[in-house]
C-alpha cells in the first residue's frame, strides 16, 4: 500500500513537470540555416523607474555594446554570415535598469540587478517566421561581494554596468547558439 501511494506521488508530480517543458504550440520549430544573418538588434528599449543624477549609459550605448557583444559571439562560435539566403535573426530587447529603492520613497541612484527581457525571430527572406525564443523577466544575480557592493549601495558608477551589459549579451548569444 505504502509504495503504490510513493508511485501515485511520483507520477503525480512527473505529470506536473512534463507539461512545464516544451515550447508554446504557437511557436514554429521549422528547419533553419547553420548560420544567420544580424545587422543588429530591431527594437531595444532601456526601462527605469528612477531618473538618476548620476550619468549612466545611454540606450544607444547599450544597445552598441549589446550588438558588438552578439556579433562577436557569433563570429566565435561560426553562427555569422553575410549571405544573402542565411536566415535573418530579428531580436527585440530590454533592459530593465534598477537602482536602490527605486520602488521606495527612499530612491537611491546606486545601482542594483536589473532584469532583462528579449525575443529572438528566426526568418527566411520572405519573413516567415521559422523559429522563435521569448524570455523575460530575467534577473542578473551576482555574487558575494556583488552582493555586498549593491546592499551598501557602492555601484555608483557607468563602469559598474559594464558586468550587467556583458551578461545581458552572453545570454542572448547562448539562445542563438541553441538555435542550430
């Protein structure tokens, strides 16, 4: 009695866990090209709640970054091409800026962990979409003293973006990777 109840428990939540994976029965899984085109990311949108007084990187600094990091993967890992019947990636982007407190009245212009959303659209030349990724609400999570530094609101510089940027971009390059 007592292992078939265990086996029901088991199955139970196997069946929980087997309708969490997959892609969304709207998303095309079509054959794509070993290597695609990208002239840059389509649409990116830099969000924030507070206006800090401390200069930090602009969108198009950002989406600069984010579109050199991406090529430059790209070219690594042998997924860039410049021929015209390669299929197209289309990405859409944001990033979510956060600073200390900044869903407080007490807002800081210190920087805490952003989150990040993106999508990715494989397309043929006629635009078909073939394939398509979508994750949002991604937060960077850093490390111990990270941590520390942000807690004790010692992010206070453009330069401390820098680690966020890099990862933002090593995320979307990994997505493309997975695409082949």
């Amino acid at each position: 009695m007592k292992k078939s109840f265990y086996a029901f428990i088991f199955c139970a939540i196997a069946a929980v866990f087997a309708g969490c994976g997959g892609s969304s029965s709207g998303t095309p899984n079509l054959p794509v090209t070993k290597q695609f085109r990208f002239e840059g990311i389509g649409n990116f949108e830099l969000a924030q709640l507070h206006n800090a007084t401390i200069v930090y990187h602009t969108a198009q600094e950002i989406e600069s970054m984010l579109n050199e990091k991406i090529t430059k993967s790209m070219i690594e890992k042998r997924l860039f091409t410049n021929n015209e019947n390669a299929n197209i990636l289309d990405i859409h982007a944001l990033y979510f800026r956060r600073f200390l407190g900044d869903e407080t009245p007490v807002k800081s212009d210190s920087l805490g962990y952003p989150m990040f959303d993106y999508s990715i659209k494989v397309l043929d030349n006629s635009q078909t979409i073939l394939r398509e990724i979508s994750r949002g609400n991604l937060q960077f999570k850093g490390g111990f003293v990270m941590n520390v530094k942000i807690l004790a609101g010692q992010l206070r510089d453009k330069e401390d973006e820098l680690e966020f940027i890099d990862a933002f971009a090593n995320t979307i390059a990994k997505s493309i990777e997975a695409i082949r």
